[in-house]
C-alpha cells in the first residue's frame, strides 16, 4: 500500500545526495546522486513519523501526512505536516 498522495518533494542533503518523498500514510524516501539516479530506501518508513489512528477522536492521534520538506544546511530538514481525523 505504497501509494502516494502528494507530489513528490527533494531536497539536497549534508552529504550531496538527493532525497525524495512522496508521502502516503507510510512515508518512505528515495535516495541518490541525482533525480536521475534516485532508489527507494525500503529499510522502513521514515523514523518517528508512522501514521497513528487512536480509536479514541478526543485524542487527537489522527493521521498525518509530511508536505513539502525544506533544508538550509543539509542537516535540519522542515516539512509542513497535514493532520487530520478521519474516524468511520
């Protein structure tokens, strides 16, 4: 169920190397030299970001989806992030 829904976002790294995510409730990146030369990274989804679904709404543990990944340094990486509860 590796299906994205947003358009994949890169960034350049500390080390050079390009990383792309193409979020879905299971985040995982890409990684490579180059656009061109890009492999998904399937050692799991990226750390400390899986989707939750708490049973209980008032929680607010809904799901949540990473958007647009930003760096400056290479290091840091900022993202916007789309949380949302969706209970059927």
């Amino acid at each position: 169920m590796d299906i994205p829904d947003s358009p994949p976002r890169a960034f350049i790294d500390a080390s050079g190397y390009v990383n792309m995510i193409a979020i879905s409730h299971r985040p995982y990146r890409s990684i490579g030299k180059s656009l061109s030369a890009l492999k998904r990274d399937c050692s799991g989804p990226i750390a400390n970001f899986l989707d939750r679904q708490a049973p209980n709404p008032a929680t607010f543990e809904g799901r949540r989806w990473l958007a647009s990944p930003y760096t400056v340094d290479g290091k840091n990486v900022f993202a916007l992030v789309n949380h949302f509860l969706c209970y059927l």
